[in-house]
C-alpha cells in the first residue's frame, strides 16, 4: 500500500485530516462480526459474536489520538480469558459474563441514534443464550471527550445477586510498567504509559470496587482488572477518557 501511494500521490493536494481523526461514523461488519465507531478521533471496536480462538463478545478496544497501549488495543482471546470491557453478573453461584457468549451464543443488533464528528451515539442490544440473563443492551456516547457507557441488563427471572464492570487495566509491556493511580472509594482508576493516559470512572452509586492483581497475558504484554460492582440494580454506567 506504501508503494502505490508513493506511486500515484499528487503533491498538489493539500494534506488534511483522515478519515479515523475526524471521526463522525459507526458501521456495522456482520461478516467480521464486528462494529467500529469513531468520534473526534475516539475508536471504539465491539466484537458482536466472538471466536474464541482469538477474541470475547464484547467492547475489546478503544482507542485515541493521544492514547496509545494504556487505553486496551486488544485483549486475550476467550479460550485464554473470558475478558473484556464490560459487564459480568452473579445469581447463586453461577458466574457469568457478556465476553463468554460467543458465536452461537448470542444475536447482536445495532441502532445507530447519531453520526456526527462531535458525537456518535449508538446502541448495542445483545440476545443471551443464558439461564440468567436473557438481554444486554449498551448505550454509547463517543466524544472528544472520551466515552461514556450505560449498560442494562435484563434477567430471565427475578433479581441479580450482583453486577460488576470490569476494566482490563494494562500493566506491563515486557519492559516498561505503567504507572497506577487508584481510588477505590470513587471506583476510578487512572492508567499512565508512556505519554499516554487511560481514565475509567464508574458512575456514583452504591458500589464497591477493587482490584485483581492477576496478571493475563495478550498480544501487547500483560494486563490485570480493575473492578466496580453494585448489588440490587440491573443498571451501571462507566466513562473512559484519555
């Protein structure tokens, strides 16, 4: 691609923003189960029914103009870690999570509510193929500003015991550690790589918040997880901002 571009480039035009750094679109690629939408430069990537030989269902990627590895660009495949940006739910002692229901598991539809280079607003409704959970439908507001999620979920049948969002927070490179700062009583974490900064705050509420030091290998180096959690709603909210 470098070569034809050498090849057919015109000098005469005057360079200008790209595509990716304007922003302003959210598409849907069923065949690579995917959806990709971009604001001002703010990328998010959704995988809509995962392999699990390489990804989860599920937000698996964010990225910026000013954010390079401390935001995630990729995350373990689900036969290694069922992880991804988002939600989990217990009822009793079954576990379960939005990144564990992979092709065949789950039908994904998308709503496009706004395209603009200032804001794109999407919403993500998935079908569950659980005893526990029958719905998850995330809504996503993609600024300059960061982005801003309000995920729901829907139980088969009466309460949750308890929902979590969880944040792979990257820790290591193989050779630089990132800086941490971390404030369990606000659920926010502040991740630092380089020159690059990563913000995930969980909206007030009664929660509790906490941090697993497990470290998970992926293609970038190694991550851990940040978590909030809340018990009796089936509704929580969380902000990513570089």
């Amino acid at each position: 691609m470098l070569g034809y571009s050498y090849l057919f480039a015109d000098d005469s035009i005057t360079e200008g923003p790209s595509f990716s750094e304007t922003g302003g679109f959210a598409i849907q690629l069923v065949v690579h189960h995917k959806i990709i939408a971009n604001a001002a430069g703010i990328y998010i990537e959704i995988e809509t029914a995962a392999d699990p030989a390489y990804q989860n269902t599920g937000l698996m990627r964010i990225h910026s103009k000013s954010v390079t590895l401390a935001g995630p660009s990729d995350l373990p495949a689900g036969d290694k870690a069922k992880l991804d940006i988002g939600i989990t739910w217990q009822k009793g002692t079954t576990q379960e999570s939005l990144a564990m229901f992979w092709r065949g598991l789950v039908q994904t539809t998308l709503l496009v509510e706004k395209e603009d280079p200032s804001q794109v607003l999407i919403t993500v409704t998935y079908k569950l193929s659980s005893k526990i959970v029958s719905t998850v439908i995330e809504q996503y507001i993609i600024s300059p500003y960061g982005l801003n999620v309000t995920t729901t979920v829907t139980p088969v049948s009466g309460n949750l015991d308890s929902l979590r969002l969880v944040f792979p927070t990257f820790v290591f490179d193989g050779r630089t550690n990132s800086t941490i700062v971390r404030d369990l009583l606000k659920g926010a974490e502040s991740v630092r790589f380089g020159n690059s900064v990563q913000k995930f705050a969980g909206a007030p509420g009664a929660y509790s918040s906490g941090f697993n030091e497990t470290q998970v290998a992926f293609r970038n180096g190694y991550l851990s997880t940040f978590w909030v959690e809340s018990n009796g709603t089936n509704q929580l909210e969380y902000s990513l901002s570089p």
